[in-house]
C-alpha cells in the first residue's frame, strides 16, 4: 500500500492505493470494520497536519507610509478601518523597520533577504550582479510545493532582474494572483498597491491628485485639510495642509484597495486558511522621511493576521495583539520560509520570528540610507526601538537635499518659498541646513525627532554605545558601500561586491572605516588627521579623507590649502573631484573649477552625478551654468545626471520645478 496525494480545493486529500496479488483486495480489507475506521482516523490526522504545515500566505504591501498615520497606531484623524481591522484581529508590530529608506533597496533587502550593505545593492535602482546562490526567496518556497505570484512591483537592484523574477515567481504580473495555481497548491501572493506612492502624496500636481486619488473616494470618506495635526517639522499653514491633506486621503484610498483585495479572497473561501501581512515598504513619502535615514523614513506599519487553524503559528496571543520585537526586512525571507516548512539557506541572516524554528528578538537592528535617484548619500543607522542612532557620513547635504522626483512636488517648493521667505522656525528651517555627523532621537518620547540628544551630556553612554554597536556591525557585515559607487560598478564587471569585500586584501574594511569614521565631525584636530590621510596608499582611505573634508570650516582648511590643491590631481577621480569642489567653493579657484566642468561632463555616469551633486550644494552656481546645460543635452547621460541636471537649474529657476521637468 502507498499514499497518493489527491488535491481537493485548498486542502490536501491523502488517499488510500492499495496494491495485492489475488489474495487481497480493498473490499477484503474494508470487511475488517474497526481497523478501517482506525486507518481512517489516521489519514484524517496526518492529512490535517500536513494542511497545518503548509498555509497560504498573502502578502498585502503598501507603499511610502509610516505607521503614525494609520487608526490602529493612534492617528485619531485617519480613515483606515480595513487596515485597523486586521490589527483588532491580528497582532501589531510597534518596532518593525525597513532597512532602506527608499523603495528599491527595500525591496531588494526583502527580496533576496540579505543586507544592501553587504551585496553593494544600498544605491536606488543601481543594477550589480549578486552571487548566484542568492535567489529571490519565493524561488525557496517554490521547491515546497508553493505556487508563487507577484502583483507587481518589483524594483530589485540586482542585474539581469528578468532573469531574477522568472526563477523567483511562477507569475510577476499585474494580473498574478492565487487564481492562477493548480487547485489546492498552496501560495504565497503578493500585491503591491501604489495608492499612497509618493507620487499621489505629492509629486503629480494637484489637480492629478484630485483626478486620480480625491475623486476616487467618497465625499464622506475625504479628510479635509484641517482635520488633522501638522507634523511640527511643517510649516502648519493653509498652502502646506492643502498638500499634505494628500497624505490622508492617499491612505483611506489605499485602505479601500486593500478592502477589495480581501472580498475577494473571502469570496474564493481562502480566508480561513490564509495567513495575511501587512506592512509599507518604508516611511512616509514626504520631505525628510522617505530617503532620509530616521525613524520618519525607516519604521513601518506591519501587521500578521491569522486564521483559526494557524493560531498556533503565532507565539503571540491574537486578536489585538501588541508586540514590540524588532523586525526588519530581511527577517521576511527566513520567516516565511520557515513557516512553509522549508530550509532556510545558510546566507539568509535575518531572524525567523514565526515557525517552529523561530529565532529569540534581538535587541538591536543596523539600517542604512544610500543613494536615492540623484540624490547621493550615506548613513548608518542602529536602533533598540526606544533610540534610534543615525551617522551621517555626508553631512555637507541637508535632510531635504535635492532629489528631482521631490523637487517637482508643489509641497517641497512651498517649503524652499518658505524658506526664502523667512517664515520658517528653527526646527523647519533645519531641514535645509547642513545636518551634524550624529543624529540621537528617543523614538517613545518624541515620535517626530525634534530634539537631537547627540550632544547632550546626559545621553552620552547611550550615544557611544549605539556608537560603538555600528562599529561592529560595519567591520562584521563588511560593510561594502563604503565604496563610493564609481568603484562599485568596476568591480562589478568583473565580480560582485558580496564577494570583493570577503578578501582583506581588496577590501581591509578596518583601516577604512577608521578613515570614514571621521567624516563628518568637525574641527581642527579632525582636519589634521584628514589632511594627513590624503598620503595614504589606499585610494579610498584618500576618498574618506577629502570626503571629510568636504564637511569643514573654511577657517579649518585654509592652513591645509596647499595640501588639499594638491589632492585635485590625484590619480583616483572621486578623489581629484572631491579635492576640486573643496578647492572651488572654498578658495574660489580657478582652476578647480575648470576641473569641476570637465568632470561634469565624465564618461562615467557616477563621476559625472557626483560633480552635479557637488555643484547642487555650492553657493556660486552661475559659472556652471553653461556647462550644465551642455551635460543634460548629451544623449549618453542617464536618468540621474539629466535630472541633477534640471535640479541644478531648476534651483536657479532656469527651468520649472514640475513633473514636465522632471529629467
């Protein structure tokens, strides 16, 4: 006698086949009444235990939206009651945070479940290859006997995406669903709805917002620009509550998507034996959240619901449960894996906090920022849930630095004219400002970081413990985006960043975060020690050391003048550029500024983006003006230099700030 295996809608049917030589039969066999009712017995179990191992799962993910403007996480004016069901019903995740502060990162962590940072995938749409044996995770549960679909976004920062997908999912489409499996096979879907994109909240001009986002929800539905609380960092006046009354109303409309999501499946009685999450890809998608590496841009709404025959999979209580374990990205793949009963790969690092195998919390996370779209910058982040603690290595580029896709949003230029206009207090005003090497937020006590605690006495051996934390993550992870990613995409022709950073003798991450662990902090004693690294042999120790020195005083630099016109002739370009852009906003020199021209207009398109970045931030812009210009028109130029170059000229108001304009 063997077991076939008979599907039969979602569960799975063991059946009885038996096998016999003219002495035994299935009839002969059922004569034998109470043995057959015992074999009976037993199918039945093993057959609900094996439904119990293997529950669909939904994947429900909504885009740019922190927690703090949703119902079930205290927001009194929000109208979400599909998403504040699922946490009356479920368990709501009060510490779970993206690992990137912009959408393809996320994505790309959550993907493949390893950290950006050690697979060099940190930059916004950068496409490096990774090691082979890193897979899309569904590709895992696949092997489980799961039928896999992604609707639809993808994003993932890795070369040869198609490729990518089409071994991950069994369909990626914006018509892929659990209707598309075999009868009874278990799933795992995925839905992306985009109702609370960046570009509903603020980028496409209001009127495509009433078109598109206000005129699809009911008027009893519709938050009105003055119910609600301004977030203190925003100005609080009728222009800029008209835009962020955006927000709200993006969300509501994104709670009823969800809401027709699940109808459905209730319609398809799948409810009761799928598992549901529900989580953002990052924090809000407004100035000095999305891409900005704080609290506002990294925590995320996430929430697990739980059918009855899968209560027992929640080592939580549910029905409005609380917890405040710390969960981030890349905790998803080995989780899910975990609870499909499959093998968790060796490279996967992340916490399994479901399953029989689940993993105790951790009391810490490490996250990072990189480059977003046009926007160069790096910062390192570790955070308990009660502090969160955010380096910044390039704090030269305020919080509301230039990034084209923000620029053209009409609340983003209400705020640069409120800037010009002096109608802004301190606290707003400092977005626009140079940021300080450290941020330190107590994230219970003020949910809106307003007050840096970084250099207050009281929270020193907090600051240096979070400090020396990042240390140890940076050195043990091997930390490969401190390349600047000019040299990322060397390597990357020929190996992957994973990889290069393992040998010490390519990558001797020590020495280089000792050099890069200055940047930022300002003062004499810190100059000297940059200065004195312009010497060394490792071209990108010298690249941490000018980087450094691009935050100081010009005071601080004038004794080292010579030694820094010294550095524009380096052999390593970012580092000759560095040296120009110094040389040139500090000294007013000539020639760094024929270099800047020509570096501008490098073959190279990371050269090329970091010349314009350096120009975005310089006060006398009017001598590249031309020079801009002539580098947005070649027809080599990518996406994010032709749009450094429109934020270039859109900040001298030699073009729109608008969606026309955006490359």
């Amino acid at each position: 006698m063997f077991y076939r295996q008979s599907i039969w809608n979602h569960s799975i049917l063991v059946e009885p086949v038996f096998h016999y030589s003219g002495i035994e039969s299935f009839s002969t066999f059922k004569k034998n009444r109470p043995m057959y009712r015992f074999f009976i017995c037993l199918l039945i179990a093993a057959n609900s235990a094996f439904a119990q191992q293997k529950p669909n799962i939904l994947w429900i993910t909504i885009e740019d939206t922190s927690p703090q403007f949703i119902g079930c996480y205290g927001n009194l004016n929000a109208r979400t009651p599909v998403i504040d069901q699922l946490a009356e019903e479920g368990v709501r995740f009060t510490n779970a945070f993206s690992t990137g502060t912009v959408c393809s990162p996320s994505r790309t962590a959550i993907i493949t479940g390893v950290k950006t940072y050690k697979t060099g995938t940190g930059n916004h749409r950068s496409k490096y290859p990774v090691p082979g044996f890193i897979k899309g995770f569904p590709y895992y549960l696949q092997l489980e006997g799961y039928y896999t679909s992604n609707n639809q976004k993808t994003d993932y920062n890795v070369a040869g995406e198609n490729e990518f997908i089409h071994e991950a999912w069994n369909e990626s489409s914006g018509k892929a669903g659990w209707w598309n499996r075999k009868p009874g096979q278990p799933f795992f879907s995925v839905f992306n709805f985009n109702e609370s994109h960046q570009s509903r909240t603020m980028t496409e001009t209001y009127d495509w917002y009433i078109k598109n986002v206000y005129n699809e929800i009911l008027p009893k539905e519709r938050i009105g620009d003055n119910d609600f609380e301004m977030p203190p960092f925003y100005r609080d006046s009728p222009e800029m509550r008209k835009q962020f009354a955006r927000v709200y109303n993006s969300i509501k409309l994104t709670d009823n998507r969800i809401g027709e999501l699940l109808e459905r499946l209730e319609k398809d009685k799948l409810k009761d034996s799928t598992i549901i999450f529900f989580y953002a890809d990052h924090g809000e998608g407004m100035p000095r959240g999305k891409t900005n590496g704080i609290n506002y841009g990294y925590r995320v709404p996430f929430i697990i619901w739980f059918p009855e025959m899968y209560k027992h999979l929640s080592p939580w209580r549910t029905a409005g449960a609380v917890s405040d374990e710390l969960v981030d990205f890349t905790d998803l793949a080995p989780t899910i894996i975990n609870i499909a009963t499959g093998k968790i790969p060796d490279h996967l690092k992340g916490r399994p906090f479901l399953g029989k195998n689940r993993i105790k919390p951790v009391d810490y996370l490490y996250l990072s920022s990189d480059r977003s779209d046009n926007g160069i910058d790096m910062i390192r982040t570790v955070t308990d849930g009660k502090y969160i603690y955010s380096r910044n290595f390039m704090p030269f580029i305020p919080e509301a630095r230039y990034i084209r896709y923000m620029e053209i949003g009409e609340i983003k230029q209400q705020m640069r004219k409120d800037l010009a206009e002096n109608k802004l207090n301190s606290l707003q005003k400092s977005l626009f400002e140079d940021r300080p090497a450290e941020f330190l937020f107590d994230i219970e006590n003020d949910l809106w970081e307003t007050r840096n605690l970084a250099d207050e006495t009281k929270y020193k051996p907090v600051l240096e413990k979070m400090r020396n934390l990042l240390k140890q993550e940076v050195l043990k992870s091997r930390d490969i985006m401190f390349l600047p990613e000019y040299e990322i995409g060397l390597i990357s022709n020929s190996t992957t960043a994973y990889k290069f950073r393992l040998d010490n003798a390519n990558y001797p991450v020590e020495e280089i975060f000792e050099a890069a662990s200055l940047s930022g902090f300002r003062g004499k004693d810190v100059v000297a020690k940059q200065v004195k690294l312009l010497s060394d042999t490792n071209k990108i120790i010298r690249y941490w050391a000018i980087l450094g020195l691009r935050s100081q005083s010009f005071s601080n630099l004038k004794p080292f003048s010579a030694n820094i016109e010294k550095a524009m002739n380096d052999s390593y370009p970012p580092v000759a550029l560095t040296a120009s852009a110094i040389v040139y906003e500090m000294f007013s020199n000539k020639t760094a500024e024929v270099y800047l021209k020509k570096f501008c207009a490098d073959k190279n398109m990371h050269i090329s983006l970091m010349a314009i970045n350096y120009m975005l931030y310089t006060k006398n812009k009017e001598p590249f003006i031309e020079t801009i210009r002539e580098v947005h028109n070649m027809n080599d130029r990518d996406y994010n230099v032709k749009a450094a170059c429109m934020d270039f000229l859109g900040s001298l108001g030699l073009v729109p700030n608008n969606p026309e304009f955006r490359e």
